[in-house]
C-alpha cells in the first residue's frame, strides 16, 4: 500500500469483511476505507480492482461486477477469487 501512496493515485478504498482491519490499513495511508457490504458499489467505481484474499470461494464474480466501463481485474488471491 505504500507503492500507492506514493503514486499519483490518489483514490483508493480498502474494502475488508471486518471494518476495523480495512481502517487500521487504510488510515495508515491515508485511503478511504469500509466493509464488503459496500463492494458492488466500489467496484462501479474503479478502474483498477485488486482482489487479495484467502476466502476458499469466488468474492468477485459476474453478478457482481455488472460493469459499465472497462475495469482491470487483478486477482492475487490463492486460491482464485473472481471468477
């Protein structure tokens, strides 16, 4: 997360199932934050969305995306989890 803050991007949200660990992340970089209740509206939002998770099942898939613009999907999760 430090690569982004010192990037020009300025915009970014971590999304987390508990609220409390994606803040202690994201106000350490000074990046909005929330739940996963919020995922679906964030993901209409985003250019770039970066899945990294250890869920044993798809978090990502086509119902949720229901894209209006191009997204670049980078999925670093083990095992996968946009499918």
């Amino acid at each position: 997360f430090l690569n982004l803050q010192e990037s020009a991007i300025k915009n970014v949200t971590v999304l987390n199932t508990t609220v409390d660990k994606a803040e202690k992340l994201a106000t350490k970089c000074g990046f909005k934050f929330g739940g996963l209740e919020n995922l679906q509206a964030e993901i209409q939002q985003a250019d770039v969305l970066v899945v990294a998770t250890g869920a044993q099942n798809p978090t990502v898939d086509a119902n949720i995306l229901n894209l209006r613009k191009p997204l670049l999907i980078l999925d670093l999760s083990v095992p996968k989890n946009v499918d």
